[in-house]
C-alpha cells in the first residue's frame, strides 16, 4: 500500500480515536469537508500547513501521524519479520520465546 493510502488510513484512525466526525475537524481545521474525505481515501496527501493542523486538533505529533506500520500486510509483515530474524541471528531464540508467549 502506497504512503499516501496508509496515511489516510492513519489519520482516519486517529481522528476516530478522538470522536470527531470529518465534518467537524474540517470545520475545526478551516477546509472544505471532502478535502478531509481526499485526505483519508488516500487520493491527496494533505498540504503541510493543513497537516500541522490537523495534528494540532488531534493532539498528536508527526510521528504518530506516519506510524503505521500495523497496516502492513500480512504478506509484508512476514517478510520483514524474516528479515528481522535474518539480521539477528542470535536472538532467534528469543523471538521464538515472544512469539509462544503472545499465541499462548
């Protein structure tokens, strides 16, 4: 998935955390409603002063806007988790321990 669709999908999700419909956090950020739609249906990535808005209303920092890597794919996941046990060959125990203790 491209950045601009799970950046949407990111900004949706925290704006839902905090209850706000896109109506109201338009109208809190000074836009158009379906600029908030385009936003989060990942057709316009938003412009810069309307993301610092946007982070401003609901309380959180760029980094949070961009962590999303919970939206991977399964697919994805897998393969960075391989790579992860490819670059740590020395803890593959260990991660075999978290993974039994998380499916227990």
């Amino acid at each position: 998935m491209d950045t601009k669709k799970l950046l949407g999908k990111r900004l949706r999700e925290l704006r839902k955390k905090k209850n706000i419909n896109q109506e109201k956090l338009a109208e809190l950020i000074n836009v158009d409603p379906t600029t908030i739609s385009n936003i989060e249906n990942g057709k316009n990535y938003p412009s810069m002063i309307n993301l610092e808005n946007l982070l401003s209303v609901l309380g959180c920092t760029f980094v949070d806007a961009f962590d999303f890597e919970h939206k991977n794919n399964q697919d994805n996941l897998i393969i960075q988790i391989n790579k992860k046990l490819e670059e740590n060959p020395d803890k593959i125990e260990d991660f075999y321990k978290i993974l039994i203790a998380l499916t227990k």
